[in-house]
C-alpha cells in the first residue's frame, strides 16, 4: 500500500485561487470556481497524496528559447537551495494548471491558473 503524503497550500497558491475567483467572477461563470475547489478536494488532493510523482516533471520539459532555459536553470537553482533533492512537478487539469513541489514526503501546491488567464495585466500599464 503507497505511503500518504501530506499536502500543503502555499501562500502563493491561496492568492492564486483568489486570481482565480476573481477572473471567473468576470467571466459571469462563479459557479465554476465551485467546481473547482470540489475538484481540488475529490480529486487532486487525494491523488497527490496517493501518487505525488504522478505529475510531469516541470524541470525536464523542453526548453524553446534561451528565456526559458535560463528561467528554468533558475528555477532548478532555487529549488535546489530550498530543498536539495525536491522535485517540481505539473499537474495538468481539464482546465487549470497547477504546480507543485514534492520535498520528502510533502506535497506543496504552489501556483494554479486557469488556461485562460493571462500571466500578466496588460490593462494596467495602459490605465493612467
């Protein structure tokens, strides 16, 4: 029988389910953000705590521009200081995106998105 893992929320995951929130509020779909934490607690957690390395690796993913190998030696270095032999790992859902770290036998949810959001706010640098 696998081992249970613990699974944490990250500060920086709980502002994004509030981005989140916000953005299917604008989108006139809340009931939408229902689901989604309904799916966080039925389905995701569960399977983490069951299978954490079921996620793809996000470190192994290829690298397309010298941007994002640079951000991903980064990331690596970071996670390497955090937690020496931690993996960052992806987990994809029909609609959102989520990453996590798996450090020991600890799952930390770090960020999710939904497909649709944007990863920056263009609008604010117009506003005056």
């Amino acid at each position: 029988m696998a081992v249970r893992r613990a699974v944490k929320l990250t500060a920086n995951f709980e502002r994004n389910l509030e981005e989140v929130e916000a953005f299917l509020q604008e989108a006139e779909a809340p009931h939408a953000f229902d689901a989604l934490l309904d799916e966080l607690a039925d389905t995701v957690i569960p399977n983490l705590e069951r299978f954490p390395g079921m996620g793809r690796s996000f470190l192994e993913r290829p690298v397309r521009s010298v941007e994002a190998g640079n951000g991903i030696a980064r990331l690596a270095k970071q996670l390497n200081a955090v937690a020496g032999n931690g993996e960052l790992r992806e987990y994809i859902m029909a609609r959102y995106l989520l990453l996590y770290a798996l450090i020991e036998d600890t799952v930390y949810l770090l960020s999710i998105r939904h497909h649709r959001q944007l990863s920056f706010d263009l609008a604010s640098h117009w506003s005056a």
